[in-house]
C-alpha cells in the first residue's frame, strides 16, 4: 500500500484526469479524498493504492504527466499522520444504548445524532481503529456507515511549506536520466 499526497490546480475535471489517469493503468483505489487547502485555488487529494515501491514510482511519474498536478509527496516512505473519520449509525433499544455508549467511550467516539431507535457515532482514528469498532458494534445492528477514507499529512518539521501557487514539478533533466517523461 502506498499513500501519496497530490497537490492539484482547483478546477474542473482535475478529479476526473487523475481518476481516469489510474483507471488507464489499471490501479484500483483503496481510498481517495479530496479538498480544498490553504491556499486559494489548490485542492489536496490523499491517494492510498496498493501496489509495490516500482508501482509507486510509475504512480508519481504519471501524475507528474498531468497538467494541473502541482506535486505528489509520497507519504509512505516518511513518518507521517494518518486518519480516517466514520459516522456509524447503530440501532438501539432501551437495553442496548448504555452498553453502545460506554464501547464509544472505550474508542473515544462521539455520539452526534440520539433517537428512539438509533445513535450515530463519530470516530477519527486509524483504518484499524474503525474497523475494529465496527466489528463490536456489528452484534448490535449497524444501520448505516459513511467514512471519509484516509488523509496524510507529513509530520513535524519535515512537512513542506505552503504553496503559494508556484509549481513544484521535478526538475525535467533528473527525469529524463532516471528515463522517466514529465511534461511541463
């Protein structure tokens, strides 16, 4: 698996180049999100795939190919954070909700929406940790999920400075001695 954060031009069809870009090559995402940073008229896309050191390689070079990347930061080979976000939606009864309330607290979740016969969970974490709360809330009845998927972000000192609209493309002559094209 490799993670890697995009930096992208803001404009329409960026999303659908870079989508199309792995559909062509036959890489199947394991998550993508994308949003606006920053800084005005960039957006961030995190990219996790799984695939090799080689595949990771041919992944940047590729997305370096289109026009309106700015950078790709592999995140995967440097410490970083990750996190996903979950809404979960169990069902509950009278009996249930005490013993569903005390295994958020358990996961530090929040409870966000009560009903009759519902509660709705917030939980940020690592994949792990919310699919191990899914696998204990499962037995109670999950009505409803949505996830964000992953977002990286270098830590430290080591993270890049904010953009300021200035590509940061790889120099052109360090690609053509490692045979890889960018196009500029």
């Amino acid at each position: 698996m490799i993670t890697c954060v995009v930096h992208v031009e803001n404009k329409p069809g960026v999303l659908t180049r870079v989508a199309s870009l792995f559909r062509r090559r036959a890489y199947n995402f394991d998550s993508l999100t994308a949003a606006h940073t920053e800084t005005e008229g960039i957006s961030r896309m995190t990219i996790v795939v799984d695939t090799d050191a080689e595949g990771a390689h041919h992944v940047e070079a590729h997305l370096y190919k289109l026009v309106n990347v700015l950078r790709v930061d592999n995140v995967t080979v440097r410490p970083a954070v990750t996190r996903e976000l979950a809404m979960i939606k169990v069902a509950t009864t009278g009996e249930t909700r005490p013993q569903i309330m005390q295994l958020a607290d358990v996961f530090r979740a929040r409870i966000i929406d009560v009903s009759a016969q519902s509660l709705v969970l917030e939980i940020t974490g690592s994949e792990a940790k919310l699919d191990k709360l899914l696998e204990v809330l499962n037995p109670y009845g999950v009505l409803e999920m949505a996830r964000t998927g992953t977002l990286a972000m270098g830590r430290g000192d080591a993270a890049r400075q904010p953009m300021a609209g200035v590509s940061t493309r790889p120099d052109t002559a360090k690609a053509d001695s490692e045979e890889i094209a960018y196009s500029v």
